[in-house]
C-alpha cells in the first residue's frame, strides 16, 4: 500500500509545486518576495487548525533560513523556494485524499 502511496505523490508532487508557486506568486509583493504579514495571513486560511503567532513564526524564520542558504544572501523576506520547502514540510498543504489519488479497482 505505501509504494502505491509513493508512486501517487511522485504523481502528484509537480502538481503541488505548481500550485506552490502560483499561491505564491498571488500573495509576493512587487519584488517576488513575501514578508512575515503575508506569510501569516496565508498561515492563517491554509491550515486547518488554530496556529499561534510564535509557530507561525517559527515556520517563517525557518523558510528564511531556507531562502538564504539558496541564495546565499541575507534576507528578512521568503522566496518561493522558501515558501515551498516550508509549506511542504510543516503541511501548509497536503495531497488530496488518498481515496481520491488512488483507483481502488485497480488495487485489487
């Protein structure tokens, strides 16, 4: 059950990153980039549960850890590299439902 799991994300993995980058590109300011009222704000109406402001922020220094080490310069604002690592890591987004990725029928 998890290799079909694995295969349907590899699947599904370039159509979240899609989604990733034009939820970004819909919220970055003119520069390309997203500050921390942004990143809350998205925070606030992607998850399903009730985040405090020190873990949103958390997740927001750490998507600038992760906007520094690849561009190697420093930053107080998130690329979209970042934003996608973190989104995906802390599951700001997740895979539809499993019973939705998978046709049961052929599973046998």
């Amino acid at each position: 059950m998890m290799d079909v799991w694995d295969e349907q994300e590899k699947v599904q993995a370039p159509r979240v990153d899609e989604h990733l980058r034009k939820t970004f590109e819909s919220i970055a300011d003119t520069s390309g980039r997203m500050g921390f009222t942004d990143f809350e704000r998205f925070c606030m109406s992607a998850s399903n549960q009730r985040l405090d402001e020190d873990h949103i922020l958390d997740m927001f220094d750490d998507a600038i850890r992760e906007t520094e080490e690849a561009s190697g310069e420093e930053t107080d604002t998130i690329s979209p590299e970042g934003f996608s690592r973190i989104a995906r890591s802390h599951n700001l987004i997740s895979f539809k439902n499993f019973s939705r990725l998978v046709d049961p029928v052929a599973l046998g």
